[in-house]
C-alpha cells in the first residue's frame, strides 16, 4: 500500500473568506517560485531595500526601522513587546477583543506588571475611557491597543487613542494586523510609537512575513535597556545590524516568502494605496448590505466596523460548524468562527486584499442562503436576489 506522502501535492483552490490568510494572486506566487539566493548576496540585499521601501509607504512613515519580521504576526506581536519591556515595566494593555486578550498575555510573560482595560466585545476602544483609565497608574512605560481587531470585526479610532497615550507620555504600541493595506494607517501623522502586522491578509501574500515599525522614540527606549532582550530571535538591535546597510548575520531569512512579498506590495503600489482601501470599503459595503438583507444580524457597533473582515450573528437554532463545513465542502468558500466570547457564536467574512472581490460577496451570500435555508432558517423568497440586488447598489454609489 502506498503512503499518500509518496503522492504529488495539488493543493485544492478554495476562496478564502476567512480571517486570514486570504487568497493569493498568481503574480505573488510566481513571485515564490523564484530561484532561492542565499540571505548575504548582493542580489537580495536589493530585494531587502525595496520591500523596506515600500513597507514605509504603506505604513506612512520615514522610521528607519521598519522590516518584515520572519514570523507570522503573533512574532511580530512578541517582538514588540520583548524589545520594550523590561522586568518590571508597567504596561496597560485594552482588550476589546481575542488579540487584545494575547496582546496582555504576551506582555505579562516579557515580565511587565500589565494592567488591563476591558471594552465590551463588538465595541470600539473608547477614547475618554482610555484617558480616565491612564490616570489611575503613574509611569506607564506603553499602552498597547488592537487598531483592527479579528475576533470581533471592530475598528477602533487610533488617531485620538495615540493623543490620549501620548498625554500621559507613555508608548503606543499598535496591532495593525488586520487593518495595514485595507485601511488608513497613518503612522507618522498619528504619532504611533510602534506597529506591527502580517502578510497574510490586507497585504496580499501568503503568511510566513510580519511587517513591524519603530519610532525613533521607540528605537531609542530599545537602545537604553538595562537589560538584554529575552529574545535572541526577535532582538530589534540583531535585525537592524542584518537589515541595514552593515548586513551581519543573524539568521536565515525566509528568501522566497521575501520575493512574495515584495511583488504584492508592488501590486499595492500599481493599484494605490487609497484606491486599495477604498476598495475595501465598497466591497465590505456590499457585503454588509446583502447580510442584512437575508435577515442576518451584524456584531460589530455601527460606525466602528472593520473593512476587511465581517461579524456575522449565528442565528438561532442554527449550527455553526455544520454551516461552514457545508460552505467549504459544497462551494469551497472558507470562512470563521468565532474566537473567545464569540465562538459559536459568530460567523467572520473576510475581504482582504485578492480576496476582496465583488464576486465572492455574490457567491458567499447565495451559498449562505442555501444552507440556511436547508437548516430551517427561514429566508424569505427571492432573499438572494434582493441581497445581491442590494450588494450591487452599494458597489455602484
């Protein structure tokens, strides 16, 4: 009998409408197939500058610190953390979601005191909270908030947060995972001290990269530690001797997954990144308005509702697990669950980067209809062509 590993691989092709990773152009994995260089060659020294280059234009800044971690984003996550705590630190981290809750996680084993603040899931970290909260404790050293945050499909407004950080002369430390490529990240004019995210989503490549950015403030609160970082692997100091133009050893970059990403930031760069975003935004548009119209609920505060990925209710009486196993058995259309507080309780569609398409908002809606209607919920006649009808209005305003 033969093993299925001595088998070729032919990955299935799915439409990922998840919360990442979502589906990948041809051109980022032609970008792969590349022939692999080592990590010290000229050659892709040059690859390196080019994916720096345009990783600052999507975040807005000029930081001379500014890299694709070799990690997903939760590596990115720790790197932020590892790098500005010490023992010691004290950190207030808001949690308005399952990342905000990872965040607090991360920071305690970095060995920071970690003080918390809860906003109810489905909610936007509020600003005037954040700023009656600070007073509370003297010398926080960071505050860390989730800007886009995937467990609940909330945004919340970094720009006045960062202000109210700021007021009490403490870092901002800015989970952009989900938000950086599908919507506005303006670093520099926000004045975020360090933000991170990942390639898998609004960016467009596969995941294996984490885009991370530090202020020169940041940078400088790194370079006076008292003690050393508990990370070899994430230590900021170690990566900017191989990134910049010294080029020292630390380790071996994932080289291919560096061509990948370097082409789906040149697409962002063809498209533009406020065509890009504002893509995003009538694509979820549609989304949202065809949802509504087959009588499913949205979870996330209106006004305060993530782009690139949407909370869905889970009716009543319907089973979670059996709707997306028949999704991606009988359409092959991935979506999530829900995580934390939402799990079996929440349906996340995701639009990010080539996954946000007209046409898989028309596919995903009929295919829900169909099943709900198999599960004995009751959608009403001609639901999916008032739904698509609907999506179509809004993509056209």
């Amino acid at each position: 009998m033969t093993s299925s590993y001595m088998n070729e691989l032919h990955a299935p092709q799915k439409v990922l409408l998840g919360p990442g990773p979502s589906t990948v152009h041809p051109r980022v994995l032609q970008a792969l197939a590349n022939p692999v260089m080592g990590h010290l060659d000229p050659a892709f020294f040059q690859v390196m500058d080019d994916v720096c280059e345009m990783l600052r234009e999507v975040f807005h800044t000029t930081n001379s610190m500014t890299l694709p971690i070799s990690s997903t984003g939760t590596g990115a996550m720790e790197t932020a953390c590892a790098n500005i705590i010490e023992p010691g630190d004290e950190v207030l981290i808001c949690r308005n979601g399952y990342f905000g809750i990872r965040l607090a996680d991360i920071a305690e084993r970095c060995g920071a005191t970690v003080h918390v603040m809860d906003t109810p899931w489905g909610k936007a970290v509020d600003a005037q909270m954040l700023r009656d909260e600070i007073k509370q404790y003297s010398g926080l050293k960071a505050v860390g908030v989730v800007h886009a945050e995937t467990s609940t499909g909330v945004l919340s407004d970094m720009k006045e947060l960062v202000e109210v950080i700021h007021e009490a002369g403490a870092l901002a430390i800015v989970d952009a995972v989900t938000s950086l490529g599908g919507h506005e990240v303006r670093m520099d004019d926000w004045g975020i001290d360090i933000c991170y995210s990942a390639t898998q989503k609004c960016l467009g490549a596969p995941p294996g990269l984490a885009p991370i950015s530090l202020s020169p403030a940041a940078m400088d609160v790194v370079s006076k530690r008292s003690t050393k970082v508990q990370s070899f692997y994430f230590n900021l100091k170690d990566l900017e001797a191989y990134w910049n133009q010294t080029r020292a050893y630390h380790h071996t970059s994932p080289i291919n997954m560096t061509y990948a990403l370097r082409e789906a930031l040149r697409m962002m760069m063809e498209e533009g990144l406020e065509n890009r975003i504002q893509r995003h935004a009538r694509v979820a548009a549609g989304l949202r308005a065809g949802v509504e119209a087959l009588g499913l609920s949205l979870l996330a505060e209106e006004g305060h509702r993530l782009n690139p990925l949407t909370t869905l209710s889970i009716p009543e009486g319907v089973e979670d697990a059996k709707v997306r196993r028949a999704l991606l058995n009988d359409y092959d259309i991935e979506i999530g669950g829900g995580l934390g507080e939402f799990a079996g309780k929440a349906w996340r569609i995701g639009l990010m980067g080539e996954s946000c398409r007209e046409k898989n908002v028309f596919a995903v809606l009929s295919a829900l209809e169909s099943i709900l209607a198999k599960e004995g919920y009751e959608v009403a006649f001609g639901a999916s062509l008032s739904a698509a009808q609907r999506a179509i209005a809004t993509f056209d305003e």
